[in-house]
C-alpha cells in the first residue's frame, strides 16, 4: 500500500516514514500542500497522511483539491494536526478529508484508521 505523507517538518516526516516503512507501507513525501496535490495526481496513492498547518497551500485547501480533481477524488485522506483546536476535526471532514488525527502521531492508533481506509477493507 503506497502512502502519501504531506508534511513540512523533517522530524515528523523522519519519524512517522520510519515508521510506517516497518509497518510494510510505501511512503512517498510532499513537503507543501500545493506538491501534495502533483503528488497526489502522480502517484496516485492508495491513502494520504495531510498535515493541516503546510506552506504554499494548507492541508485544508490542498484536501479540497484532491477531493474534486475526478483522477484523486477517491483516494482517502487522513488529517494530522499538531495543534487541534475544538472544530479542526470538523473542518477538516467538512474540506473532504476521511478522518483525522492528532500529532503526536500514536501509531497503533493511526494504523487502524490506515486499515479502516484501505481500499480493500484490510491488512497492510
């Protein structure tokens, strides 16, 4: 399962690729929501991992791109917030996103929301 990782900070995407590769995923990295979308149009990812807080284009606008580009619009998307707020969850379902979680990342936690998504109902 080949995964998209939308992420600015190093630490995070050093962490959380690590990992997820262990876990038996692919992890491919955009570091910007505006490349998250190329990216996403490219390599058209089984799942996305969206950073809300991005450069050039937040999580939130670049979750709405991918969600009505006709070639993407089926690729499930996690949110991923550092700083949740009350309502972030909701604005973040409401941008198209299929879940969300909190950074920092528990992994068992995101794995389950990862098996929850993948297209085929299960596994890794």
């Amino acid at each position: 399962m080949k995964i998209l990782y939308v992420e600015d900070n190093e630490d995070n995407i050093y962490m959380l690729r690590s990992r997820l590769t262990r876990a038996g995923f692919t992890v491919v990295i955009a570091t910007d929501g505006e490349q998250g979308v190329a990216v996403a149009a490219s390599e058209k990812p089984d799942l996305v991992l969206m950073d809300l807080s991005l450069p050039v284009l937040d999580g939130w606008e670049a979750t709405r791109r991918i969600k009505t580009a006709p070639e993407t619009s089926r690729i499930p998307i996690i949110a991923l917030s550092a700083h949740a707020m009350p309502g972030d969850a909701e604005k973040a379902l409401a941008a198209g996103c299929d879940d969300f979680d909190t950074k920092p990342v528990e992994l068992p936690r995101l794995l389950a929301k990862i098996r929850a998504l993948k297209p085929d109902g299960g596994g890794s």
